[in-house]
C-alpha cells in the first residue's frame, strides 16, 4: 500500500494499545496517518504510545463506559474509526454502537469517512456487529461514509493455509479497507481466517491419495 494513501488522515483505534489494534496502529503510523489509540489500561496505552512514536496520542478510555465513549467522540476529527477493542459483553457492543453514533455527524459534514469494526470471536456478538455493519453502510452510504468489518479467524489450523493469521496480516486487510484502495467497497464483511469455512474440505483433500496430483494421467476433479 502506498504510503501517500493514508498519510494526513486523523484515524481513532480502540483496543490500539495490543493485538490487532497495536498492529493497525503501527501500519497506520507508518503510512503518515495522525493516530489515536485508546485502551481502559492507562499502563498499557503509555507504553503503546512510547513504541508507536511521536505521531500517536493515547486516551485512556473504556467503551463500557459513555462517558468516555463522549469523550472520544469529541477528539480531533476523525477520518477514520476503528473499532478493534475485544468485545466481550453487551456494554462494549453498546459502546461501539454509540461512538459511531457520535463520529458520523462529523464525518458527514466533512465529506465522509471510513468506518471498520473488528469483528470479536463471540458469535451473538459478531452476528450483531456484523449486522450493524451493513446497517451503517446503507445508512451512512449516501453520505461518502463507508462501513465494513473484518473478521479474524479463530486460532488453530483448521483452515486451508493450516495456519493462524498474525495481528499483521488482519491489520493489512484493515488499512486496505480504510484506504481510497476500497472506494467502492462497504457494508462487507471480510474475513482474515486462512480458510476457515473450506477447513473441513482441506482435511478430506488431505486424506486423498496425493499421487492424482503428481500423476498427469490421474489428475481428476475433487468431486
């Protein structure tokens, strides 16, 4: 991705202080972008900021708590909102609900916007999220705010690549979608998974006798 892209746009981070967040704070960063990180750990968000550089600014902040959600609602226009913090229980759900509530107005007198949740790992939570991902898209759509969610995949090796994506990879796929790249992408899900709903395929793939695929005569279809 070019560095050019995303370089000037003010982006808020929630859960930037490990993990995914941290990961797509960093890719931000480096592309030029102005970063907000926010974490309920004040400990945890100092060293954040330490390791991200001079570019970065951390508020402690909990999105159980709508206080705080207010508050970073009310921070330096934001560009771009990503939601990353692990949502655990209906009080978080509830907190990304209203800080994109809050950031949207703004966004929509600015010119628009990007928008891209973290789907969490607990499936009424991820259903719901993703549900409001596509609400917000068509509701906000008209309006040049573009909306989408990524969704990791679990960890193991059930999957086609056999392998756990790193935070890298999935803030990779974030950037792409927060970036003119994804101009006419919104109201998607895009899931960083390794091949998660073809694993069970990969298994029965494995069990086969490999030497149809080294055997000219023997290539057939996987029927």
């Amino acid at each position: 991705m070019s560095v050019a892209e995303l370089r000037g746009c003010t982006a808020l981070v929630t859960g930037g202080t490990s993990g995914i967040g941290l990961a797509t704070a960093q890719l931000l960063t480096h592309a030029g972008s102005h970063v907000i990180v926010s974490d309920e750990d004040p400990d945890r968000g100092k060293l954040a900021a330490t390791r991200l550089g001079s570019g970065t600014r951390f508020l402690p902040a909990s999105l159980a708590d709508l206080g705080d959600v207010d508050f970073l609602a009310r921070q330096t226009p934001i560009d771009i909102l990503i939601a990353a913090a692990v949502i655990a229980d209906l009080r978080l759900l509830q907190g990304v609900y209203f800080l994109v509530a809050a950031v949207a107005p703004p966004m929509i007198r600015r010119g628009g916007g990007a928008i891209i949740n973290v789907l969490p790992s607990a499936p009424e939570f991820s259903a719901a999220l993703r549900s409001l991902t596509r609400t917000w898209a068509a509701e906000f759509g008209p309006h040049g705010i573009r909306v989408n969610s990524v969704a990791p995949g679990p960890p193991g090796t059930d999957n086609a690549l056999g392998r756990t994506a790193e935070p890298s990879e999935i803030a990779a796929a974030i950037a792409f979608l927060a970036s003119p790249r994804a101009s006419c992408i919104t109201g998607t899900t895009l899931s960083v998974d390794g091949g998660a709903a073809i694993g069970r395929t990969r298994q029965r793939v494995a069990r086969t006798d490999r030497s149809r695929w080294t055997d000219p005569g023997r290539v057939t279809p996987n029927l």
